[in-house]
C-alpha cells in the first residue's frame, strides 16, 4: 500500500486539531455569552 492512500484514509493532526479548536471557540463563544440574551 502506497503511503499516499494511508494518508488519505486518516486526516493529518493538523486537521483534527483544527476541528477540535473550532468547537472550544464555538463553546466558549456560547457560553462568554450573558444569561437571559
């Protein structure tokens, strides 16, 4: 198996860490929000 395929199949670091950085923005944008807005 070429190791282009292997990439493919499982996204980089990278990516995942940016997905995971945009929901704790999104969450802490939720929540920095003021009660009763």
């Amino acid at each position: 198996m070429s190791p282009q395929n292997n990439h493919l199949q499982r996204p980089p670091a990278a990516v995942l860490y940016a997905d995971e950085l945009a929901k704790l923005k999104k969450m802490i944008t939720h929540l920095a929000r003021p009660v009763g807005s």
